[in-house]
C-alpha cells in the first residue's frame, strides 16, 4: 500500500467471492445502509458476492482491478480464522499492523484472527510466514495459521497431491505436509520447557521444567504448566479450590486476560483450560495473547498434550477437542517432536481497495 494508504482509517470498497459451486454463477449483493454512520458507509461502499470459477484462487489473486486494491483470500482452520495475502513478491508486509487490526475488525473489517502474509523464503526455507494479530501484535507463529498457510500455497502455486515444503517463522523451520485427503499434517518441532527460554518468571519444579506451579489469579491457585511452541503457553487443568474443572463454565473474556498480561510472563502467554476426558482424549479451551478466545489454536493443542504428558495425564498421541473442533497431536519420543494434523480451507476471496 502506498504511504497515504497506511493512514487511511477505513477501506472503501470489498469485493467477494465465496467457494459454493451451488451456488448461482454470479449475483450482486448491494449492503442496506441506512441508518448506518457515514464512517462505515464510507468504510464498505459495496459488496460483490459470486461462485468462483475452477482454480478461483489462482485467477482471483491475478485480477488487477486497481493498483492499490489488496486481494486476499480468507481461509479458516477450526473456525481460527485467517486474511491470508500473497506477498511473495516482497519480504515487507503489504498491510502495516495498524491496518491488519481494522481489516480484523469483525463489524467494520472483513473480520479475522489475524493476517497471515506468504513471503520469499529465508535461511534456505521455501517460503517466510509472517502474521499481524488482530489487535496488530506480531507473534512468533501460530499453528492453525500453518496449516492455512499450506493450503494457501497449494491453491496459489497449483500443487496437486501430498506436498510437502519448509516455511521460515519467528518460531524457527516449520514443516507442514498436505495428505491425500486434504488434511495438513504439521512437524511443530520440539517443544521448549525451559521456563526463562518460555519465557515465565515462575520456578522450575520438575528438573527445568515448569511443571504444576502455583500461580494466583481471581482469587485461586491454579496449577500452571508452562511450555513454549515457538510462542509461549500456560496450560492449567485446574485450581487447588476446584475439585474438577469445567471448560465450558469458565468466564473467558474475564478470566484470560488477567492469565495473559500476568507478572509472571513478561512476553504476556497463551492459555489453555484443559479437561481430561480420557487418556487420549482432551478437551480444552483457549485465550490467545493478541487475539483473545478463539474457536481453536494449534501451537496451544500441541502444548496441551505436551503439558498433559508431563503431569501423567495422558499418553502422547491425543485428540484435543477445541470449540471448532478436533486436532490430532503426537508428541514423539524418539525424536521429542510435536506433530499437528487438523483441516484448514478458503472461505472466500476478495480485494479491498483502501
């Protein structure tokens, strides 16, 4: 975008195109908007909304039909959703932060967790992962963004069957592998316990490892097990005053931050409530550091397990149910590695002209 469109405070034009091959070949939407401010009316002047052709992510990306118009495609894995933009003619972001948060915004943006760009690739890496949250944060990498990430890759470079590439995050090398059936199988690499390498101000309890320490919040004691996928978590199965904790009751929009901005991590974390439901069958909800409660977070499913292996809760090969949906994790011991295998899949595509 060009200087003058980095102060610009609302995007005037979106266009639409959503993957149903039901649906009728073309069909113009016009937005009712009366009664609606004159910011936001200049912020969305209009709405096309058609079924793609064949190869629709391909074609739309080369459409030209300004210069200063953004294509995007919108993809979701587990409903954690993703504005994911083509930048690998440049290894400079095409948004800045500050206009990744508006594009995020669910009532005046296209609405989104965060913005994910696909750049050249570094360090030997075929391509570079970078991503603004939805409040403009940068963090180091995000599982389900991964997987979104590899399904991009295949639409805009037209691979076909299991591929496999390396991607250079903040988090180190990723290697993603899309499977015959469509799903991505994700090597997450080694998890971190080291608590200043997390980083947490809270002592080891288990070698170096931060394993079960006490950590007051609202009033309770929680059991925090602290682990780091390239980005920090804290997973707690529960409170010393709870006898069993139920995900689904917990208050998140209360509880999470005061997890997140905690004294005890000065880089602020992710974390994960979790329930046991079976020694390979876990239940879990999240609050992630930038983007607040999500319907799902791969790197913190991954973490979850890890911290469930090191309680003596679960085995190493889990289901992780999040709210939109189910994640397969393996922590392998013969090489100490995660292994992520979960869905991801565009949503729509279009262009924003600021």
């Amino acid at each position: 975008m060009s200087p003058a469109a980095a102060t610009t405070t609302a995007f005037a034009a979106v266009s639409v195109a959503i993957p149903n091959p039901t649906a009728p070949s073309r069909g113009r939407v016009r937005l009712p908007l009366r009664g609606v401010p004159a910011a936001a009316r200049r912020a969305v002047a209009s709405m096309a909304v058609s079924a793609p052709r064949s190869g629709a992510a391909a074609s739309f990306l080369e459409r030209r039909e300004s210069e200063r118009a953004l294509h995007f495609v919108k993809y979701q894995g587990l409903g954690n959703d993703f504005i994911m933009v083509d930048n690998r003619d440049s290894s400079v972001p095409k948004v800045t932060p500050e206009e990744a948060a508006k594009l995020c915004d669910r009532n005046f943006g296209i609405g989104a967790d965060g913005v994910i760009f696909v750049m050249p690739g570094v360090n030997g890496a075929d391509y570079t992962m970078r991503i603004f949250n939805s409040d403009g944060s940068e963090p180091e990498m995000c599982g389900n963004g991964v997987r979104c990430f590899a399904r991009f890759i295949a639409e805009i470079e037209n691979l076909q069957g299991t591929n496999s590439f390396t991607i250079h995050t903040g988090a180190g090398k990723i290697i993603p592998e899309i499977q015959s059936d469509g799903q991505v199988k994700v090597d997450m690499g080694e998890p971190i316990l080291s608590g200043p390498d997390i980083p947490t101000k809270l002592l080891p309890t288990k070698n170096k490892a931060v394993v079960q320490a006490e950590l007051a919040v609202e009033g309770l004691t929680w059991h925090a097990t602290c682990v780091s996928m390239g980005n920090p978590h804290c997973v707690t199965f529960g409170a010393k005053e709870l006898k069993v904790l139920q995900v689904d009751d917990l208050k998140l929009s209360e509880i999470g931050p005061k997890f997140e901005h905690h004294e005890m991590f000065p880089a602020r974390t992710n974390t994960e409530f979790v329930q046991v439901l079976s020694r390979s069958h876990l239940k879990m909800r999240v609050w992630e550091r930038g983007a607040g409660a999500t319907l799902a977070c791969g790197t913190g499913a991954c973490a979850v397990v890890v911290a469930a292996v090191l309680e003596g809760r679960a085995e190493r090969k889990c289901v992780v149910d999040l709210p939109g949906g189910p994640l397969e994790i393996e922590w392998r011991e013969d090489d100490n590695h995660v292994y992520m295998t979960g869905p991801a899949e565009a949503v729509f595509y279009g262009s924003v002209v600021p």
